[in-house]
C-alpha cells in the first residue's frame, strides 16, 4: 500500500481520536519508507510528513515545519511571499493513550520566537502572546499564550498552551512535560529548521519552478496558518 493511501486510510480508521499506537505505526512506516525513497526525487506535489511528536498523560504535542511560499517577480527573481513557521499543535488527551484531534489548537513560531525557543538555559523560561486581531477593533477577542517553564528538579520543561476565545467564551489549556532528552531533540530539530523556515536555504540552491507560487491543493490539507483547522 503507498503511503499516501495508507495515511488517508488511517485518518478514515482513526476518527475523531488519535490511539498513539496507531501513531507509532505511521511513524514507523513514514520512516520506512524514508529509507526506501531516499535515493529518489519527490515528486513536488508530495507533502512530506515528518512531525516530531511527544505523547503524554493529559495532552500531546506535535512539532513540524513549514516552509515558506514564494513568489515570482516580473523582473525575473523571486522572494519570499510568506515566511514559514515551526507548527505546534497540541491535542487533548481522552482516555489512555488516545488524543481528541478534533479539538486541537496550534501554535505558529515566527522565526525570532524559534530562537528565543533555542536561546533557553535550563533554568530560563519564556512566554508567547498571540492575537490574530491584533491590530483591529476585535484585538481581544481571541488570545492565544505560549509559555515553556522548566520543571523544579531540573529534570526538563513544561510546555503549556492557554486559548481563550470570548466570543465562544471558551477557556482551553494543554500541558505537555517535556524529558531534558524530548527538549533537546525540540532544541535541535528548530535549529536544523530554522535557515528552512526563512528561506535562505534557496539562497545557495536553484529554487524549482513548482515551488514558486501558492502551494499544490495537495500539500493545503495540513495547516499552514496558525488559525486553521
């Protein structure tokens, strides 16, 4: 079976919730195939799925990220259209090792915010204040806030996520402790993602004529926008 049958049949067989065990197949099959394919060109429709994901008692978070669009100019060159992002999102848990994916939230880290992420000591902590209203009569409205606090016994960090939306006058709160091991791999992969995510890695390589422009429909049905479902 190819894996993008097989990824839309395990979202068909999943539902509404995610079984980590389910999880743990896909990614072991993505990875599979990652090694089959290694040696050959994707095909510029194809959307790679390669999140980096932690399971825990009362919620999950799925880290992956998102490359910039570009844009053609009439003169020939090409710039950035939309810069890219690290994606969180996090998922509530609804039973032993099974996660409400309908009910998710996300959280976009711009550029400069993956290198406050990075920048962390092990005893600093930081906070993210977003609002997609911001700079409207209905600022407010929506908030989102982002905070990473290390544990008290030094053994890794908490992760937290607080959405609170008054016009459906809802409160959401995820919380995700993170090993020392889990932070650094976070840590790490943002680095690694990080020159990706603002485009400069075209700079040295010859930008492909698919990747101008807006993306294929088949690479829109994950979000690009931290306010999508």
């Amino acid at each position: 079976m190819k894996l993008s049958r097989f990824l839309q049949h395990s979202r068909n067989s999943l539902g509404k919730y995610i079984d980590v065990r389910d999880a743990s197949r896909l990614h072991a099959l993505t990875f599979q195939a990652g090694i089959s394919t290694a040696r050959q060109d994707f095909i510029a429709n194809e959307r790679i799925y390669a999140p980096y994901s932690v399971f825990k008692g009362k919620a999950a978070l799925s880290v992956q990220p998102v490359p910039p669009t570009f844009t053609k100019l009439d003169t020939g060159n090409v710039k950035v259209e939309r810069r890219g992002i690290m994606m969180l999102t996090f998922m509530p848990a609804i039973g032993e090792r099974k996660y409400d994916y309908e009910k998710r939230q996300h959280f976009a880290l711009s550029a400069t915010e993956v290198g406050s992420l990075i920048s962390l000591g092990p005893k600093d902590s930081s906070e993210f204040f977003h609002d997609p209203s911001m700079l409207s009569s209905n600022a407010g409205q929506v908030r989102k806030s982002l905070s990473i606090k290390p544990q008290a016994d030094g053994s890794g960090y908490f992760m937290s996520l607080t959405v609170v939306n008054n016009i459906l006058r809802t409160n959401e709160r995820f919380s995700v402790p993170l090993t020392a091991g889990e932070f650094a791999v976070l840590k790490t992969a943002c680095s690694f993602a990080l020159p990706h995510i603002m485009g400069w890695d075209r700079l040295t390589a010859k930008l492909p004529r698919e990747a101008v422009g807006i993306p294929l429909k088949a690479n829109l049905r994950e979000p690009g926008l931290e306010w999508a479902k």
